[in-house]
C-alpha cells in the first residue's frame, strides 16, 4: 500500500467516528442527514451512503460535507474535516503509529526520524507522550495546511494534502 493509500484509509476511518459520535451526541440518524434545498425541501444523502461515510469507506464529497455541515451544526469546512483538536491530535499520533508498524514505510527517513526521536521506545503512550510534549506546533502546522476554508473540498482531497503534510510533519520531529 502506498503512504496516500494508507493515509486516506486512516483519515476517513477517523473522521466517520467523528462525525458518528457528533450524530450520536445531538440524537441524529443515519437517514437524517439533509441539507435545506428550499423553503419546504430537503435533500437527504442516503442512509446507505452515510453509513459507508461513517465507516471510513466512502468519499465525503463536496455536496456531502456541505450537508454534514449543515446537519451537524459546524460552522466551517475545516471544521467538519477536523472537528477539534481532540481530533486532530489522535489524527496525528494515528499518523505516527501508522509510520511505525506499515510496510510501505519500513525504509522511510520518517520512520529512522521518529524511532530516533522516540529513542526505540515504539510503545503508543510514548507516542501519546510525544505528540503531547510538542502538540502547539503540531496544530499550528496543520492549521496552517488547512484553513478555515480549506481548497481541498473532499476527504479523499484532504487526506491527499495530509500526505503532503507529512514532510511537514518530519521536519518537526527532527527539530
């Protein structure tokens, strides 16, 4: 599997929780999530749909995160792709895992550069550790990448830019 691959399948998986656990919180359902097209119409994105969405399956495309925006009560885009830094924070040590224990980064600078920092020390509350110790620049980093409106208008877009990110997110670990 290549780095995009295996980015896009952790960042969608991630962010399906995220938006399931925003459902579960305000009460809402899979075949509830619509956007108002009209004075008394709504769209509906299928039930189907939503329920591959939320399992990471499935692209959240423009007119989708539009109506999960809508749906969900968030205020920007970037907010529906990286609802809090809660979120971003697990993204980040999912990503830095991931570097560890996936093939197709065995022979990675990034993976030498994150077993060095992490002094061999592999284990996930050492990661948590790191990612904590150095999390205002981490954020600042990815907000820099993804604004408020970000360009990207697709999670398979986002999780594409994440990927870029990734050079970005070297440099901080070698500092």
């Amino acid at each position: 599997m290549t780095y995009s691959k295996e980015i896009k399948r952790l960042y969608s998986q991630l962010l399906g929780k995220s938006l399931k656990t925003r459902m579960n919180e305000m009460g809402i359902y899979n075949n509830q999530i619509a956007s108002d097209n009209s004075e008394d119409d709504f769209d509906f994105i299928s039930e189907s749909a939503v329920g591959e969405i939320l399992k990471g399956r499935r692209n959240l495309t423009k007119k989708s995160y539009e109506t999960f925006q809508s749906t969900l009560n968030y205020k920007t885009p970037r907010e529906v792709f990286f609802p809090s830094s809660d979120f971003e924070l697990q993204l980040i040590e999912t990503i830095i895992s991931t570097i560890l224990t996936e093939s197709c980064f065995k022979q990675t600078l990034l993976r030498e550069a994150i077993c060095k920092k992490l002094d061999e020390n592999l284990e996930q509350q050492n990661i948590s550790d790191f990612v904590n110790a150095h999390q205002k620049i981490l954020l600042n980093s990815l907000a820099q990448f993804f604004p408020a409106s970000p360009k990207e208008k697709t999670s398979f877009q986002i999780a594409e830019r994440l990927t870029e990110w990734l050079t970005e997110l070297v440099c901080i670990i070698t500092q």
